[in-house]
C-alpha cells in the first residue's frame, strides 16, 4: 500500500505554506479528499496561519492561508469594513425623507448617490406600483382578452413556434408549465395568429418595456417566417 503524504507533517507544511498551495489544489493534485487534507492541516496545527492586521481599526487578527490568498481577512468585520469604504463620512450626517410613508431615514452618504428615495424595500415596491412603474401603460394590461383567446388558440401558436421563446437569441424550450402567447401589437382584442407569438415567462415581461420597438421586431419576423 502506497505512503498516504498528507499524514507527514513536513510534506503537508511544504505544500501548504512553503508552495503556497490551497488545500484544494494539494487534495486534486494528488488525488486525496478534500475534507481529508483540511482535517490533517488541522491536526497539525498547520491550518490557522496568517496574522492580518485591519486596515480600519489596526486589530489583529489571525486566518487560513486559504482564506487570506482569496484577498480576503484584511477587515476583522463587516462594521470595519463599512467604515473604511465609507472613510471620512458619517451615517448620521446623511438622510432621506422616504417618497411613500414619509419617514426619516439615515443612510450611507453613497447610497444618496445612487438615488435612493424610500426608506424600505416595502416601501420601494410601493413605490414603483401603477404609474410610477417604468413599464406603466396607461393601465391597459387589465383590458379584456378577446372570446377567441382561449385554451386552444394558444396551444396552436406554441405548436407553431415549437413550444420555444421566439425572443432573439433566447431558444428556451417549454417544459412543464406553459409558455405566455404575446400579443405583437398589445392590443389583446386582435387574435390572428400572425399577431400571436410564444414568449418565455421573463421575456413576456421584458417586452412590455420599449414596445414600439419590440412591436416591430416580432412585426418583421412574423413576415419572415410565416410569409
């Protein structure tokens, strides 16, 4: 029975420190488990070997060397590290007054940069309901579908199209639940079938942003392929 490296210390302590390489590395290399190396370095008290100091508060602070080669362990903690990147700014100097319920709300100087205007996700979602939603149209999504837009029209147009999202470059094939059936045009009265095409759930979506341009996309490649 051949030699089991990882149980000599010396070999271990080569690889690991000395070669620099992650436990990882040293269990694929040579064909051993991984569990099986970390539970050796440990043994050896050859795991825990870097002391870092914190670029914040100046704490001292020891990690794996698995941990550290990551370009991790130069904070000791999450709070250190906001401190450091929010550096010469308060929490308490900035604020908003949320758009939806009104309420005082510190936060990082750096999330005013990035437009914040409410003060919970609740509140965002509030916020971005109705007319404030970039894909608002006038409310014309609960309009009536037409008599014919049933069951089996729909099944006919994703027969059709191969049970596969005719958005560009998506080819996503049904399975399971149903694909949508979008209407090119948005006018959800209009059931030809050349006004009809099959979507997948998130470009179903997609679509009802830009419509102009999305209508005369699908406009041109129904011509293409059913001309």
């Amino acid at each position: 029975m051949s030699e089991l490296l990882y149980k000599n210390k010396e070999w271990l302590r080569q690889k690991y420190i000395v070669e620099k390489l992650s436990m990882n590395k040293i269990a694929t290399t040579y064909g051993y488990d991984f569990a099986v190396i970390r539970i050796w370095l440990t043994k050896f008290n050859l795991k825990e070997g870097q002391e870092i100091k914190c670029l914040n508060c100046g704490n001292k602070r020891t990690y794996t060397f698995d941990y550290v080669r990551r370009g991790k362990g130069i904070f000791c903690g999450l709070k250190c590290q906001l401190a450091h990147v929010h550096k010469g700014n308060k929490k308490g100097d900035c604020f908003i007054i949320c758009e939806v319920c009104g309420r005082k709300k510190k936060v990082w100087p750096a999330r005013i940069k990035e437009g914040i205007v409410c003060c919970s996700v609740k509140c965002q979602w509030e916020n971005r309901r109705g007319s404030k939603n970039p894909a608002w149209n006038g409310g014309k999504s609960r309009e009536p579908y037409g008599i014919e837009f049933g069951p089996r029209l729909k099944e006919e147009i994703r027969e059709r199209d191969n049970y596969t999202c005719q958005f560009p470059d998506c080819g996503l094939v049904q399975n399971g639940r149903a694909f949508p059936v979008h209407h090119i045009n948005y006018n959800k009265k209009i059931n030809d079938k050349f006004n009809l095409i099959t979507l997948c759930n998130p470009h179903n979506s997609q679509v009802n942003i830009n419509r102009e341009y999305w209508q005369s996309h699908f406009e041109n490649l129904q011509e293409e392929r059913l001309s």
